[in-house]
C-alpha cells in the first residue's frame, strides 16, 4: 500500500485542528459553567442588584421571572 503524503498532511492538520480546539473550548467552556455556578449561588435580591449594576431599569429586571433568566442575562450582558 502506497500512502500518498498530501493525505497524511491533510490528517495532520485535521488532528492538530481537534486538538486545538479541544484545548482552547474547553476552558472558556468550564469557565463559563463555574461563572454560571457562582451567580445560581447568589440570592435573588443579589442577582437582581448585579442587573441594576449592569444597567437594567427596575422593569426590565421585572420582566425576569426565573433565577435561570435573571442569570442568563447577568452572563449575557458581561
């Protein structure tokens, strides 16, 4: 079997690509996942002066009616 070098080069790059990827994702990933953790671990009125800091009227902090969307937009608005 003859192996043709622009296809070894080709996986190569395919492999160190994954590699790359998995190692830079990875860590934003985690680190997104522990920020997410820290904020469900606020109290509410906590979470509700972290959106008055970044911002939001009383209003808009209202129309957030579950700990999952006072936190998404606290990430969201980092």
């Amino acid at each position: 079997m003859v192996l043709d070098s622009t296809m070894n080069h080709v996986k190569v790059e395919e492999v160190v690509e994954a590699v790359e990827e998995a190692v830079v994702e990875k860590p934003v990933e985690e680190a997104t996942n522990k920020k997410e953790e820290d904020l469900f671990k606020l109290s509410k009125s906590e979470q509700i002066d972290k959106l008055k800091e970044l911002g939001l009227s009383k209003s808009e902090i209202k129309k957030l009616k579950s700990e999952i969307e006072r936190v998404n937009k606290i990430i969201e608005l980092n």
